[in-house]
C-alpha cells in the first residue's frame, strides 16, 4: 500500500486547532501543502469521526457532480452540515464553492450553505482557462495570482454576503461570518494569502516562515511531494 | 510550448485526481456517467470491447458525436486521436473538447513519430508501459499519463504490470547514485532531464492513471492501491449488465479505495461484468497495447 487513508501532516494531537481537507476527489495535496507551509495541522478527512475536532473544513476543486454525489452516498452532507452549525468555518475552492451555493444554475444545491447564486464550468471549456492577478484588499496588501480552470462564476450573492472579488461581470470571491468561496485555485499557485486569511477565520494563527503573500519556494509540482510513490 | 498554458493543463489532470473518468458512446451513456459521478467521459463511437471484435481501422469519431456529448454534459469532455495523427488533433482541438487521448486503441497513424503535443494548446493524455514510455511523452508535451492496460478485454493484469514496472523504475532511479542515472535512463529510453526529476519526486510530475481492463470496483481500488492517482473505466461501464450502478459503484470504490468495508459495499448485486478476455487467448498482432513505443 503507497498511500494512507488518515495521513496527518503533523504529530500534534491537539485537533482542535486543525483545518481538513474533504478528501473525496479533486486538489486534496495541494491544499494540504499549503497549510503545512503555514505551519497549520492539516489533516484529510472522509470519515465521520474525521469531523469531529475540526476548526474548518477545506472542500478542494474537483469535479462538483462527483462530490455531490459521494457526499451524498455517504450520508456526509449532513455530517458537514452538523459541524457547520456548531461552529466549523468552510471555505470552498472551485467544485467546493460550487457545492456550498444555495443556488447552482441548471443544477440542484449540494450543501447550499451560503446565499449565492453560482454557475458551473461558466468559461467554456480547458482551453478558457486562464491565470490573472488582483488585489483583495481585505486579504493581502500584494497583488495576489489568480488560476481558473474550468471555472464557475459567482452571479449574485445575497444580503450579509461580503464581495471580496469583483471581476468583470463576475463575483470570483465572497464570504460571510462562517464561509468563504474562491472560483479560482489559490492552491494551484504559490499564494498563502488565502489560506492565512481563512485560517484566521477559524481562529488559527499561522506560524509558517513566509510573510508575504507568494512562497517562492513553492513550485506547481510541489503537490507531488506528499504523493510519492517511493 | 507556452509553459503558462502546460501548467493549467497539468493542473487540471490534478483536479481530476481520486475519480473516475469513463467511455461512454452517446449523449444517454454521458448523463448516466456524469449521473453516476465521473469526473470526466471520453467521447468514442465504439468502447475498445466493440473496436476489437469489430477489427478493421479505428479512427476519431465523428467530430458532430462529440460536439453532441460535449453540449449535454458540463463535465470535461476528452476524446481520443490515433497515434501520431496530429491533424485528427488539430480537429478535436478546434472542436474544443478538453482532453485529447492519443489512444493505442486506436489504429496507429504514425509508427515512427507520437504527436508533438507541444504544437498544441490543448491538453493531452497518453498511453505508457513503463517509466521510460510515460517520460517520453511527458516530454513530447503529455500532461497527464495513463497506463497502456489491454483494452476492451475487462482483464485487469496488463494495467497492474504496467504500475508495477512503473513503480519499480521510479524506486530503482530514487535508490541509485545521481551517477549511475545516466546509464540507466540509456539503457531504459529516459529523457535525462525527466528521469533526474523523477528521481528528485519520486514519483511523475504528472498525474498517472489507470486504465485498460478495468471492469469492477475491486480492480479500480486495486490500481488506486497500486499508487494510480485516479481510473479510467473503458467498456467496463456499458457492456456491463447494470451500467448505472456499475459506475456508482466504480465512483465509490475509487474515492474510498483504501477503505474495504466500503469497497465491499460497493461491490455487492452489481449484476454482470463485462465478459472478460484471457490475454494469451488474443492473437498478438491483436494486442494493443504494443502500439506506440
């Protein structure tokens, strides 16, 4: 066996302060790799009890339908759901954003635990796919890379739902007290604003070396590191 | 190669990773498998199943099929090219799917050359035996590798020779002195780049699925066990008895591939598999996966 089910980035036992991964399908390294560059307790989480301590909860990129549907399969909807309600920050990326929507064009909700309205796959197909750069003043005083692939689009959000990234005819970023949405991948990018932003959200305080925004050191293929086959 | 545009691509086969991606012949078989979760489907107008018995040359499919399936699912669509054949690339490109597969179970159009994938904007997976086989297009432009397992044939032991001879290699290149590497990615067709790369990773850059002779959720968690990051179900799907639960089934037993309460759950009253093939029972000059090199 080359991969482990419950694979923790770090010893510490103290759970309380970790952030997971939903860890179905779709950007699970990528994101956990980020943490551990801030220095946060990530773990991978697609069990029940794997719930149970958890001060937020990362829903990866992936493909939304899939998701959905092992979510679903699994009796974790309501799962997620419970801890939501007793406290568990979320934040959605792409697919995650997409199944946190109360509302999906041409598609039921999935968890539709924030009031946005979101359509899927909103560019066209891989070759629309494309990098940008913004600044999110509420984030990070740089500039901060954007990637989209396949991308959804934010169309509307509701009363109570912050903008915190307007683009062109689109809403790329929103949240409120408890959830936060990118249709971009800021794991797919060196960028730790992001996941410092949302760890501060789920009172964690990030202990990593890097201050600023990117991790140079970061590169794309740093994902691999924590999927070895040897 | 525009490197910016690479990287997407690659990133995108990440996002697929930990799912299924399946054959499907029609707009009804592309709803039942975004229905049942895959990831992505790839658009062909016959499973392998059908393109071996059927013999004769196996070409793209028709552009007007694919842009049918294209229009009913919002999944990535990916669709095979013949080896070599970077003109049916050239078409599928401005048709503006998502994925090309420069597929063995298509008949070779080019027995020298593989595309140069890097002419392309859009994203290409392939086809490899061996770690040898996966650098060479990896550096031909693929960004995405999947194993060469005999297809049509619903026998999984072409796929899981082909991870094992992988994940050899890869542990063979980790262990040996960076010295030694310069004989060995000699004797074994290695880009010498690539193979330091792969050394330094343990692993490929890119995301390398299963595919070939998978048929049941056991063979999906079997490959996934084996260090795949994700499965590609051919005619195992629908030249199933049951192929909506079948695919379910293949769906879950991949995102919970190391969980075997789980994968026997869903494993349980699938009905048929697809009829299987013994791989010494076919004649060799029907063996697919030794197209391409």
């Amino acid at each position: 066996m080359v991969k482990f089910k419950n694979m923790s980035l770090h010893l510490v036992k103290d759970t309380s302060a970790a952030i997971g991964v939903l860890d179905l399908q779709g950007g699970v390294y990528e994101h956990l790799d980020h943490l551990e560059r801030l220095g946060i307790t990530g773990s991978r989480v697609k069990e029940e009890s794997d719930f149970a301590d958890l001060s937020g909860l990362i829903i990866p990129g992936g493909e939304s339908t899939c998701l959905a549907r092992l979510l679903d399969n699994f009796g974790l909807k309501e799962v997620i759901k419970n801890r939501y309600q007793s406290g568990m920050k979320i934040w959605g990326t792409c697919a995650g954003a997409i199944l946190l929507a109360k509302k999906v064009v041409n598609d039921e909700p999935c968890l539709g635990l924030i009031d946005i309205e979101i359509e899927r796959n909103s560019f066209g197909s891989q070759l629309d796919s494309f990098t940008a750069e913004a600044i999110m003043p509420k984030v990070a005083a740089e500039p901060i890379p954007l990637t989209f692939i396949r991308a959804p689009k934010i169309l509307r959000v509701g009363k109570n739902i912050e903008i915190l990234l307007q683009m062109d005819d689109y809403i790329a970023a929103a949240e409120n007290e408890n959830i936060l949405v990118t249709v971009f991948h800021p794991e797919l990018t060196g960028c730790l604003a992001l996941h410092r932003y949302f760890a501060q959200k789920c009172g964690i305080n990030s202990t990593g070396s890097v201050s600023g925004s990117v991790d140079s050191r970061w590169q794309s293929h740093s994902w691999t590191r924590l999927a070895r086959i040897v | 190669m525009d490197t910016k545009r690479h990287e997407l691509n690659i990133q995108l086969a990440q996002m697929l990773k930990g799912g299924v991606i399946m054959d499907v012949t029609n707009v009804e078989q592309a709803k039942i498998a975004e229905e049942a979760g895959a990831v992505a489907v790839m658009a062909l107008e016959r499973v392998p199943a059908d393109i071996r018995k059927d013999g004769g040359v196996a070409r793209m499919s028709d552009p007007a099929m694919i842009a049918d399936i294209k229009k009913a699912v919002s999944i990535p669509v990916m669709a095979k090219a013949r080896i070599g054949h970077f003109v049916e690339a050239q078409i599928l490109e401005a048709l503006k799917i998502d994925y090309i597969d420069e597929s063995e179970v298509l008949t070779p159009a080019d027995e020298e050359c593989h595309i140069d994938k890097t002419k392309f904007k859009i994203p290409f997976v392939c086809g490899a035996r061996n770690l040898g086989e996966a650098l060479r297009r990896i550096a031909e432009g693929a960004a995405m590798i999947r194993t060469k397992g005999e297809a049509g044939t619903g026998n999984v032991v072409e796929a899981v020779r082909h991870m094992r001879t992988m994940n050899r290699e890869i542990r063979q290149l980790v262990e040996m002195p960076t010295e030694e590497v310069t004989g060995f990615a000699k004797t074994n067709g290695l880009p010498y780049e690539l193979a330091l790369k792969v050394k330094e990773l343990g692993r490929l850059p890119v995301v390398n699925f299963a595919a070939g002779g998978i048929a049941t959720p056991a063979d999906a968690a079997l490959m996934m066990q084996l260090g795949c990051d994700g499965i590609f179900v051919g005619s195992g799907v629908f030249k199933s008895s049951d192929p909506a639960l079948r695919a379910k089934a293949i769906v879950k037993a991949t995102a919970y591939f190391n969980d075997p309460k789980k994968v026997l759950e869903a494993s349980m009253g699938l009905g048929e598999a697809m009829p299987g093939l013994e791989i010494a029972q076919i004649p060799p000059d029907q063996l697919l996966a030794g197209r391409g090199w």
